[in-house]
C-alpha cells in the first residue's frame, strides 16, 4: 500500500458543545473548519474553507489531534478506504460505504479486514483524537489474509463482492 501513495490528512479537533462540535482538518494542502450539528440521531457536518495560516493556528489550538493517509482501493464496484494512522499512533482502519443499509449488512469483507469496528466509537476520529489509541486486539496474519490482500492490490479479485459505512480495523505490525 505504500506505493498507493494516498492523501495526507491531518485532523485536530475540540472539545464538545452541547448539539455540536468543530474540528479542523487540512488534507493535501487545503484547510477546512468543519462544524458537525447533532439533530435527530443524524450528524450534519458543515465545512468552511480557510488558508493554510488559519489552519495551522487551528490545530495548534485544538485539544487533541490525529494524521493519517487516505489510500482509495477499488473492491470490484466499490471503493475501498485504507486509513494509515501514524498519530495519536500507528493503526490501519479499512472502511467501506454503502448507499443502503442493506447493502452494508451483506457485505462480506474480504479476509485481510480484520475485525469490524463500525459500531466501536473508540475508532473513530474523534475519539481517536482526544483519548488516543484504545486496546487493539489480537489480528492473525494468515496465508488467506496475505493472499486476498495482494489480491486486492493488484485488482485481481476473480469475485465480485455485493455491497451505510462499515469499518475493519487492521493493526499494523510494529516497525
């Protein structure tokens, strides 16, 4: 995956307020202040662009922060996102979205996912950001895995898939 390149995303974010929260995030370059409103069980994310100046400032100021590449894979008609954590520190999350909860729920992910984490809010930014890695746990590195991976990558995959975001954590091996 390292030759994938992908984005390079930095995200720093701050503390909670009642209904709401803000973070800001600066991906290849361009700095945005994303206000997220909490309604009805929904989270609306409203972003404004800033310069680079501000940006900086900003997560200068922020209470906790992560950065991470965004490496896109296809999975024969979807996309696949690996998420390449090197702070708060290293982990991989794989996710995947889906335009129907349905097709979420069927999907079958491929062997080198690892477990899901969809529902863990212990792995999502957020969380991430200001309490730092959780316990990860244990993930096999089997022949399967290694082979559906390389599979992937090299946009093999003889099958194709049937596809709401769901995400996998992968743990990288300590380097």
């Amino acid at each position: 995956m390292r030759r994938r390149g992908g984005h390079r995303v930095t995200e720093g974010y701050f503390p909670d307020q009642p209904g709401r929260s803000t973070y800001v995030r600066v991906e290849e370059r361009i700095g945005s202040l994303i206000l997220v409103r909490h309604s009805s069980g929904e989270q609306v994310e409203e972003p404004a662009e800033l310069s680079r100046n501000q940006t900086e400032a900003l997560l200068d100021l922020a209470q906790g922060g992560i950065a991470y590449r965004r490496i896109l894979l296809s999975l024969g008609s979807r996309q696949v996102q690996v998420c390449r954590f090197t702070a708060p520190g290293p982990l991989d999350l794989v996710s995947v979205e889906f335009d129907r909860d349905e097709h979420g729920r069927d999907f079958q992910p491929l062997d080198w996912f690892g477990p899901e984490m969809t529902d863990e809010f212990a792995y999502q930014n957020r969380s991430l950001a200001l309490a730092g890695l959780p316990e990860a746990p244990e993930v096999d590195v089997t022949d399967a895995a290694l082979s559906s991976l390389l599979d992937s990558l090299e946009n093999r995959s003889g099958t194709q898939r049937r596809p709401q975001q769901r995400t996998w954590i992968k743990e990288r091996a300590a380097s």
